[in-house]
C-alpha cells in the first residue's frame, strides 16, 4: 500500500479543523478573563518533558485535546491586555489565519516569480515607503529584528572589507554605538568574524541617547590610532526606556566621515506610522541600513522583520549564491531566479508576507498608527501617574512607548517575580544606573488604560507587602 499524509478521511479531518478553529477564537476572545500568566503544574511540566519519541501514530484527535490541556494554557502570556514585559507582539486573528492559508499554500518563498513572490514585493514597497527608503534599496522580510541587523551589519562589513577577506587582515575596524545598544549587536560581530571587542560602548546623555559630540571626538582619537571606524549603530528606540539617538546628527557625522550609517529600529522605527510621532524619528531615511520588526509595534504574529540596505547592489554582493541547480531561466517556473534568496541568510523562505499584506489591507495604515500613538499615550498616562504617587518612583523619562519605575525602599526583583506568578500583570525588569527597576513596555494593542491602574494597584499593595514584611 501507498502512503500519504493527507487525511484518510477529509470530512473528519475537516470536523476538528473547524473545532481547533472555533476553540482558538474563543481563547482568544477571552482572554482578558484569563490571567496574564500561569505557572506550570509539575506533572504538566513532567508529562511534556518525559513523552518517549513517538514511534507509532494516534489519533490527531488525541494529540489535538493534549495540546488543549497541556500547551495551550501555558504559554509566556504575551498575548494578555496586561502583559508588558521586553518587547513582545501579541498577533492579531487576522494574522493568524492569515498564517493558516501561508502554510496551507505554502510557497516556496526564494524568488519564482508567481503571485507569492509578488505579494512580497507590494509589500516590500509598502514598508520601504512606510520608512522612506527609495524604491530601489535592497528589501527583504526575515525572522526577527536580530536578523534583519544581522543583513544591515554584514553589507556594512563587506563593504568596508571592499573585496579583501579577514584571513591575515590587520586592519582594525570599530563598529560604534551608545550603552543602550541592544544585544544583538556583539552576536552579530561575532558572527561576522570581527570579535565583540570590536563594538566601542559609546556613553549617553541623560535622557539615554547617544552623546554624538563624545561620539565625534572618539572617532578623532581612533583614526590617529589607526583604527577604522566601520559603522555607527544608532537605535530607535532602545529596550530599556524608547530612548530615539539623535538620528540627523548621527547621519551628518557618518556622511561627513563616509561611515556606514546602522539603524536598529527593532520596535522604535513603527512610530512613523503615528502622524504625531513621525517628527521625532526625523533622519531615519538616511541610514544606510534599517532593521525594523513587524512582530512587534506593528502587532503581527511571531516572526516577521524587515531588512533595508540602501545599496541593494552591495547585499546582493553579500548573499548572492549561485549554483547549477538554481541557474534562472527566461521561462517557466525559475523565471525571474531567486532574487530573495540573493538578499540574505536562507534560501527556503515561508510566505511570512501573506499576514503582513492581508493585514496592512484590511486594517490600513491609519488605523495602525492610531493604535500605536494610543500605546504612546498610555505610556503618557502610565509616567504621569507614577511620577505623582506618593510611594512610587519615576525611574528614566518615557519619551515613547517604555516606563521604568520602582517602589522605593523594597526589593523590586522580589516584587516584579510576585507580580508575575500572580497572573495579574507582566511586566519585565532591567538595570539603570545600578538601580533595578520594572519596566512597562506598550507595543500590545489590547491594553486599556484600565489594564495600567490595574498594574499600578498591585505593584502598590506588593510594595507595601514587601515593606511590611521587611520590618
Ligand atoms: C527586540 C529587539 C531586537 C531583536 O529583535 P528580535 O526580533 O527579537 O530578533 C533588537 N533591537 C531592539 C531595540 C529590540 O527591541
């Protein structure tokens, strides 16, 4: 007998994808009745840890009510009104179907130039427009926003390499930018052979941007030194506080230098989406490269970024491949090559455009731009009434859509972990200026200003908690 994995039955098969359908909309249309997270029972946590390589099928059925008791109810909760921790999207539903017809057609998203391939350019344009880029500039969606300046980095690199390799290479490149540069960066030196001792932390001022006039006086002292500035990293809103680095000094600085201009717009980059905001991200346009995700401020599902090389020539330089196999053709299938596979990392590709263009659609950008200047202003809210409680401390300016604050006097580590298990509220933590501190980040179209007084009455009674028990 022949076999496939189609279901032997589509009429049953199509019962419980409509059930799987109709339960996830209902956990998803309650979730504010839900807590923000749960922690796992044990025995859950054993029976998922413990499950021996399953050698013989059953039932989808069977495998679909495990996933119900078992997954569903667990995740990291950053779907909830109330979660606020790093910096997680929370998916829309259209999204999410929007991921079904992806992979239910599932294109193979290299190049081939049919309809899929096509979605993925309008979409490309769009973004490049939304970001005022030219046409012409290198494009391409990827995973994450660690990807995407992963590209910026590597085309910044190659060209600076201008054709040599870094076998035997004396030269001693720096890549610079401020304290508040997220992680990515020295992964990504490292990936790219350069070492993480090649990115010089820069200080901020106190508003946690990038001092540009200690930046230009830096790069003075290591030019007579002979070292080669390579890049500048500047960020669009850094994760600990949405802090914007000064965008038009820095592009004036690395075009007066001709250094490569890098900007991580991860979260930050969207707010050009909001009217009001746009102002404030002004010289965003002239970098070189920009990296911006989808999965974050612009609310789609988990994973979609966006790279922008302003020399689409010089990235094809950096990903190009070619091979036998793979050589275009005038016509057929191959028409038209693999022109994504030639702008980064992987060859096979997923349809990540398909949500990213059906909701750009049907939402419109207006309407996306108001739900970000709405989670702009709720930080507004969220800073004001902190900064005039009485027992509550105002940690670094919220010039976006991030807060930082404590409750003096009590262990803030001991009260966010509280605050966490007890399913009320999500918010994250970080270090300033030696302090640790709970950080509020806004990128979740769900939240209501409800949500935030929500999030304030239990941080207040933990810290009265905690100040009681202390004493
Ligand atoms: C989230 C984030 C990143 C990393 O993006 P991923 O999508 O998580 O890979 C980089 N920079 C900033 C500022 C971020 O907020």
């Amino acid at each position: 007998m022949q076999e496939t994995l189609d279901p032997q039955d589509w009429d049953q098969f199509g019962t419980l994808a409509q059930t799987m359908l109709s339960d996830m909309l209902n956990h998803l249309s309650s979730l504010s009745e839900q807590p923000a997270w749960r922690e796992m029972p044990t025995q859950v946590r054993q029976s998922l840890q413990q499950e021996p390589l399953p050698l013989t099928g059953q039932p989808e059925a069977e495998v679909y009510s495990q996933f119900l008791e078992q997954v569903r109810p667990y995740p990291n909760g950053n779907l909830h009104p109330r979660f606020f921790g790093w910096v997680q999207g929370n998916g829309t539903p259209l999204a999410m179907m929007a991921e079904m017809l992806a992979s239910g057609l599932n294109p193979h998203m290299a190049g081939f130039d049919q309809a899929p391939a096509l979605v993925e350019q309008r979409v490309l344009g769009w973004l490049r427009e939304l970001m005022g880029f030219p046409p012409e500039c290198g494009a391409l969606l990827v995973g994450g926003g660690t990807m995407a300046n992963l590209i910026g980095l590597t085309v910044a690199r190659d060209r600076w390499l201008d054709g040599q390799t870094l076998l035997g290479n004396s030269r001693r490149p720096v890549v610079y930018g401020s304290s508040q540069t997220h992680a990515w960066v020295t992964k990504a030196l490292r990936l790219l052979g350069l070492g993480s001792q090649t990115f010089k932390v820069m200080a901020c001022d106190s508003d946690y941007r990038i001092d540009v006039p200690d930046l230009r006086r830096q790069l003075q002292r290591d030019l007579s030194e002979g070292l080669e500035p390579m890049a500048i990293v500047g960020t669009v809103g850094t994760v600990n506080t949405g802090a914007v680095d000064p965008l038009n000094e820095l592009a004036d600085l690395c075009a007066d230098q001709q250094i490569w201009l890098h900007l991580d717009g991860a979260f930050g980059a969207l707010a050009r989406l909001a009217p009001k905001l746009r102002g404030r991200l002004e010289g965003l346009e002239r970098a070189d490269s920009l990296a911006f995700d989808l999965h974050k401020w612009m609310y789609l599902p988990f994973e979609c970024a966006c790279a922008l090389v302003r020399d689409a020539q010089a990235q094809r330089q950096s990903f190009g491949l070619e091979g036998s196999y793979i050589e275009p053709e005038t016509r057929g299938v191959i028409a038209g090559g693999l022109p994504f596979a030639q702008l980064g990392v992987e060859l096979t590709r997923n349809f990540k455009a398909l949500k990213v263009w059906m909701c750009l659609k049907s939402y419109g950008v207006e309407k996306i731009g108001r739900i970000i200047q709405q989670n702009v202003d709720q930080a507004t809210y969220l800073a004001e009434k902190v900064a005039s409680h009485p027992e509550l401390e105002l940690a670094a300016p919220a010039p976006l859509n991030v807060v930082c604050f404590s409750y003096p006097g009590v262990d803030n580590r001991e009260l966010l972990t509280r605050l966490q298990i007890s399913g009320k509220a999500v918010p994250s933590g970080t270090t300033l200026n030696g302090q640790f501190v709970l950080r509020v980040c806004l990128v979740n179209h769900r939240t209501r200003l409800t949500d935030l007084d929500l999030l304030l009455d239990s941080v207040v009674a933990l810290g009265q908690e905690l100040r009681l028990e202390s004493s």
